[in-house]
C-alpha cells in the first residue's frame, strides 16, 4: 500500500506538473515570447521540479526544448516521437506511453505527454520522461516474505518497475490482464509465474491506469502457516490449564477497576471530559486506563478545534459570518454607551480573475494577505470577518463621529493603493466599501449588514474603488426594487403585460417589412417606473426569463394573425435579454414556444445585444448557429455601443447589424458620425449583412440613410410603437 501511495502521488505529481507547466507556456505565447524565454522556463521548472524526470517541450515545427541541457541529434524530430503524437491523438489530455529505448540517451523510459491548446489551436506537446531503472529501484526494498515482491504494470500489463529490475518490459498477465486485474483488485488470486503458485493482489492507479501487484508466495504461506501452528498446539493445551487457574484470580483482580472505568465513561457520555483514569499495576487495566485518558485528550482537543473551526475562517483566521453575527449581536446587546458602531463591507474588485488566470490556490494567498492588511488597520477596537470567498467585514466599535467611520473607510480604501506581494508577483487589486452605522440606520446586526451590503453595491456601481455611506436614497432603491419585483410577478400571474409595435420600413420597396415588438404595461403596481426599470430589475432578478418567453408567445400569435391573409408576410423582431441567453435551456425555450404556436421560425427575427454576446463568446456563439440552422433570423442590437466588434463581426451567426440611436442622432451635426455609419453599413454589405438603423426622426436622416442603401429603417419619422388595432391599420396602408 505504501508503493502504491507512493507510486500514485508521483504520476499525480507528474500530470499537476504538465498542467501547470502547460498553462505557463500559454500564458508566454499569449505575450509573443522568444525561444530563449521558453527554454529559460523549462529549464527553471526542471530544476525547481519534485518530479524525478527530464521535461520536454516539442513543437510541430521541429522546435525541441529540454529542461536540462542534453545535445540533441539533427535527425531527432519530437513530432515522430510516440508520446507527440499520443498526444496529439488526445488534445488536452495526459497520455502515458509503454516503455520504449529513448533515442537520446539510450536509457529505458516511459512518458507523459500532453498537448497545449490555445484558442488559436495547438501549441506543442510537453512530456515529461520517467527512467524505469530508477522507478524499480523506489520498490526493490518491497517485498512480501521471502519470495514475494511488488511490481508497477503499465495499462495493458508490461511490467515498468519491479525489484533488482527483473522482468522488466516483459508482461506479467497476457492477454488475460484486464480481466486478471478487476479480479485482483476485489481479492487475492492465485496465480503462476514462472512455474511457481503464487497470491496476487492489485490496486489500480487512477492518474494512468496503471496498476501495483502485490505478489506473495503460495508456499511460503503455507510453509509458515505449518511451522506457526505446531507450538501453538502444544502450548494451548498446557494453557487451557493454566489460564483456567489464573483467570480466576485475574478476573477478581481485573473487574475493579473496569468498574470504574465504566463509571468514567459515564462522565465522558455526559460531557464532562476532565475526568482521569488511575492506572494500575495490572498491564491491561493499566493500558486501558491509559487509552481511556488518551482517548479523554483526543476527544478534548478535537471538539476544541472543531468549536474553533465553527467560529473561525480556516483560510485566514478571521472570524466567519456566523461568529461575527453572533458577536455584533452580543455587543449591540450589551451597549451602554452612546458611542457609534460602523459595520464596513470590504468587497475585491474583479477578484474572479485572479482565480479564472492565475489559479484558486494563488487567489486563496491573496486572501490571506488582504486579512493581514484588514487586520493592521489603525483603529484599536475592532472585529475583521471574512463572510464568503471576496466579502470581508470590519466592525469598529466606539467611534465619536460619522466623519471617523469615513476616515476609516478611506483608509482601507488606500490599504489597497500598495500593490500585493504574491509568489514574486505584484498585483493591483482594489475593493468597494460599503458602511452602515449604529444606531443611525439600523440596530440589529443582521440589519446593519444588509446595509452595508446594499452601500458597498453602490459604490460598485459608481465605478469601483471607492466607498459609500449608507443614505435613505439607497434604501428607497431597494424598495422600489422589491416593488417592481412584486409587480412584474402580479403582471405575469394577471397576464397583464402588453405589446407595441414599431415597424422597420424598407426603402427600396417602399413598405413595412417587419415589426419589432416592444413590452408596455398599465398595471396599477408598475405605473410609477418606466419600462427600462421594470426590465433592469428583472434582469437582476432573473424574472426577465420569464418575460421574455411571454413576449415571444405573444409575439408568435401577433405575426400569425398579421399574415394570415397577407400575399408578402412581414416578420417580427422580439428584443432577447442576455440572461436568458445564458440559460443552458435557451434554445429549447425559443424552439418549443415556435413550433408550439405554428409560426414559420423565418417570421421571427432575434435581437440580441453586443454584450451579451461578449459573455462566454464561444458557447454563446453555438446556440445562435442553432437558432440559425432553424430558420431563425438573428439581429445584433445596438451595435457599436458595446464592444465595437468589427474583429469578431464577420464570425458570428447573425443576418443583420442594427445602428444604434446614439450614431444616428450626430449624423446631419456631424460628418464624422455621417462617415462612420456609411462606413459601417458598407462594411456589413461587404461581409453579407443587412443593416438596420434605429432612432430615425427627421426626413435628413432618412434620406441620408436612403443614400447608403440602409435596407431597414426605424424611428419616429416612420412610426412611434402602436398598439395591435393601429400596426394592422398602418400594414393595410397602400405603400
């Protein structure tokens, strides 16, 4: 068990080695390194490396780094190599070879390989080389007996190590090895090896497949068993007597103190771990005894540790949410004075990409360093908690004025203007601090620290790096937020949503040729916000899920009742919140709700905004290829608001791009935004995009756009959003 612990650490090490080291030539390509950089870098991993093996770094191209200096023939090519192309065979993931004679130094090895994958495509493979001679010499100390050894077997059963290098590259089981194997694994079987009986044993190493084979000698076990057994039999007779006569005596000397280790236990079940067991002269009740007051001790200390735990953030010390909550409470309890209490909420800014690029364990360091900082803070009297992964509070106690808790705000703010220090590299991080005070907003902990929360969020929102004082302002936020919240559910519940209609006009032909559809409602719960709130919020609570597939519903029975006798069909667009693109189920919901109505998918147009295409780009990407492939039309929204994506533009799955407002407002003020549109229009013409322009108010605009042969047009000079009754009237309008 020990070889095989041992042996499945090392190929665990070897694979966490691959990894890290794949992720550090990644990060080098992404900065254009020069070879000498990628040589100097395996170089350091090799001699820093616990890994007893030779790294390697080959490249399609013929490129060959080794992390020791070792001259390389000319005629060596790492893409002929079998670990290459194992791994190229298997993109991303660790391979193992059988063992083989290097080409380099004539030396019998295995290797682990694995591609590096970049979004361009592949890298190079890095593999790792493992010297047989030098693995069987870790096991040639284990031995079972006097006949019995351990062997280390490849995945399909070569023998890789085993004592004083026997049998290597031989195969212990032929054909029958993954059979023998499973059968191993559950018990010991008999089995012959070179004409002799042996018990074998296995215990699989997850990490590669491969597998520790215990092997004992058949005959030796019974050898010993018959030489064991022979003494054994004389003296247990002459024991029987014996013992009979002593187990008298023993039993009235051994009952006493049993029964007063048996009242102990009794102490011990209740709670009360102080109590200790005299020892006695008897060897057994004196070894209970002892065990029964080192049991005592464990127990002590664990339940010690495990109250610790309960209290305290394993990661940095710091008090947890339950202690702090629990401690505020006491304090606000017990408050004789009139002094003020400020609950500060520390939020990382962006701290999610530390962990996404450089790792959870260097973003649990950098926690680590941020509790030291929050604990030197000047302020003698105060309690520091780490809440959750990013979140800390601090409560100062004792404070004379509110104009104290910003300078403490402040400087914990500035605590973040000196770069961190972490495994020799520097980062910038910053935090949003949110404050409450006691008693002037609130007087129970857990209500100080919603508020807290509710300022720090608004000073996220006001671009970070900074703090807020709670006011009434954020409060009165929060309640509308929980209005809209109620109202948006009533409106669903009631069904009371309804939809206007803008129509998109097509100059050419002089006629409306879609319709975007667009949520209003009456409801007496909603009447006091307008619709960008109502959808904000719903966005923020993910009720906008919800809403989206009503107005997809709706918007499905508005085009079919529109086409119904029409010879030219028009379309209709449905706006499509980035949440609900999100969803793992997202395309299913759209399909479902359009074959469910009957509506032809070509009716229906999809606008989607740049930044929600932005968030997880590739997958996102995939489900509006699918929407595609279904007949679906896609519209980018807003464009060049976002990301202004012209390096991507010309990869997504999309039919048109639709200006944003804010271009087409400048364009008759300025010749600039005028070019800029008639630049992005032949642009989307040259990569087979129609263009839609949204915003279009005065007869300029619209004949402007007309010039740049702009296929759709949008805006208060066609129509303002109507009712169902007037876009049925404008459709009927003879164009």
């Amino acid at each position: 068990m020990q070889t095989f612990l041992s042996f499945g650490y090392q190929f665990l090490t070897v694979e966490n080695t691959l990894n890290q080291l794949s992720h550090s030539l990644l990060m080098l390509n992404d900065y254009s390194s020069s070879q000498a950089e990628i040589a100097s870098m395996l170089e350091e991993y090799q001699k820093n490396s616990v890994v007893n093996g030779k790294m390697m770094y080959g490249l399609a191209n013929g490129e060959f780094y080794r992390g020791e200096y070792k001259e390389i023939p000319d005629d060596y090519h790492p893409a002929e190599q079998l670990w290459y192309k194992l791994a190229m065979q298997n993109p991303g993931e660790v391979c193992w070879t059988e063992p083989y004679l290097d080409y380099v130094t004539q030396e019998i090895i295995i290797t682990a390989s694995k591609s590096i994958e970049s979004p361009r495509g592949t890298l190079g493979v890095i593999a790792i080389d493992m010297n047989l001679p030098k693995m069987s010499s870790q096991i040639s100390n284990s031995k079972i007996g006097e006949d019995g050894f351990v062997l280390l077997l490849s995945s399909n059963g070569t023998i890789l190590a085993n004592r004083d290098n026997h049998m290597i590259g031989e195969t212990l089981f032929g054909n029958e090895h993954a059979k023998i194997v499973k059968e191993t694994e559950k018990s010991y079987v008999p089995y012959t090896i070179q004409n002799k009986d042996y018990i074998v044993r296995s215990h699989p190493i997850v990490e590669n497949d491969m597998s520790i084979v215990t092997v004992i000698s058949k005959e030796e076990i019974i050898r010993n068993l018959i030489k064991r057994h022979q003494p054994i039999l004389a003296i247990g007779l002459f024991c029987l007597l014996l013992f009979g006569v002593i187990a008298y005596f023993a039993t009235l000397r051994g009952v006493r103190p049993l029964k007063k280790l048996g009242k102990l236990m009794i102490f011990v079940e209740n709670g009360n771990y102080d109590v200790q067991a005299k020892v006695h002269d008897y060897e057994e009740i004196e070894r209970l005894a002892n065990g029964f007051n080192s049991m005592i001790l464990a127990i002590k200390t664990r339940e010690d540790k495990i109250k610790h735990l309960a209290s305290y953030d394993s990661l940095t010390g710091l008090l947890n949410r339950r202690s702090l909550q629990e401690s505020l409470t006491a304090a606000l309890q017990n408050n004789l004075s009139e002094h003020l209490k400020a609950i500060i909420f520390v939020d990382l800014d962006n701290f999610k990409t530390v962990n996404d690029t450089l790792g959870h364990s260097f973003g649990d360091k950098l926690i680590a360093e941020i509790a030291k900082k929050l604990n030197e803070l000047s302020a003698a009297n105060k309690e520091v908690a780490r809440i959750s992964g990013d979140e800390f509070i601090v409560v100062m106690h004792d404070l004379e004025s509110v104009e104290q808790a910003k300078s403490l705000a402040e400087e914990i703010i500035h605590q973040f203007d000196i770069p961190f220090m972490v495994d020799s590299r520097i980062l910038n991080v910053t935090a949003s601090v949110g404050v409450s005070l006691y008693p002037l907003h609130a007087n129970t902990s857990e209500e100080l620290l919603k508020l807290a929360d509710m300022a720090m969020y608004q000073a996220k929102s006001l671009g970070k790096n900074g703090y807020r004082i709670f006011d009434e302002g954020m409060k009165k936020q929060l309640e509308d937020k929980f209005k809209i919240e109620n109202g948006i559910r009533e409106c669903l519940d009631k069904d009371v949503f309804e939809l206007f209609f803008q129509p998109l006009f097509k100059p050419d032909e002089e006629r409306i040729a879609s319709i975007e559809a667009l949520l209003r409602t009456n409801a007496p719960a909603l009447s006091n916000y307008n619709i960008l709130q109502i959808i904000q919020v719903a966005e923020m609570t993910g009720q906008i899920v919800e809403i989206d597939k009503w107005v997809l519903k709706q918007a499905c029975r508005t085009i079919q009742d529109i086409n119904k006798d029409r010879k030219r069909p028009v379309s209709i667009a449905v706006n499509i919140s980035p949440v609900h693109i999100m969803q793992q189920d997202f395309v299913d919901n759209i399909r479902e709700i359009v074959e469910s109505s009957g509506v032809s998918p070509n009716w229906i147009e999809l606008e989607i905004t740049e930044t929600a295409m932005m968030k997880s780009f590739d997958l996102n990407k995939q489900k509006l290829v699918e929407l595609k492939k279904l007949g679906f039309s896609i519209h980018l929204d807003d464009f060049g608001t976002g990301y202004s994506s012209l390096s991507y533009l010309n990869s997504l799955p999309i039919n048109h791009v639709k200006i944003d407002k804010s271009f087409v407002d400048g364009m008759l003020q300025s010749e600039k935004d005028a070019k800029f549109i008639e630049t992005i229009i032949k642009l989307a013409h040259t990569i087979g995009l129609r263009v839609v322009a949204e915003g279009v108010e005065h007869k300029e605009q619209y004949d402007m756009l007309q010039s740049y042969n702009c296929e759709l047009i949008q805006g208060y000079y066609i129509s303002k959003p109507v009712s169902y009754k007037e876009i049925v009237n404008l459709l009927e309008q003879p164009s």
